[in-house]
C-alpha cells in the first residue's frame, strides 16, 4: 500500500510541475530574423568578393 501511495504522490507532483507555466525561453521569431539577417549579410559579402576576385583576375595580363 505504501508504494501505490507513493506512486500516486509521485505522479501527481510530477503532473503539477508540468502544468506549471515555467520560463520557456525567446520567441523562435526573433532568432529567425536574426538568422535570415545573417544569411543575407553572408549573401552581400560573397557576391561583393567575388566580384572583386573576378575583377582583379581580370586586370591580370596574359602573355
């Protein structure tokens, strides 16, 4: 009897915690902003170097 009891205390402790709102932590929507904003700025500098790269391999003279 003593380990259905304790069984039934444990559960209902355990249900009552979970019921609990708690500190879930940010809103995903802020950090997938973020990520899209690095995304883009990682997009920007590749163009921008490669642009660059291409320009610069350009101006070499071949003989």
């Amino acid at each position: 009897m003593q380990l259905v009891t304790f069984l039934y205390v444990a559960t209902v402790t355990r249900l009552s915690e979970l019921r609990r709102e708690s500190e879930r932590g940010d809103s995903p929507v802020p950090t997938a902003v973020i990520i899209a904003g690095l995304v883009a700025a990682g997009i920007a500098v590749t163009a921008l170097v490669t642009t660059k790269a291409k320009a610069w391999m350009n101006g070499i003279p071949t003989k």
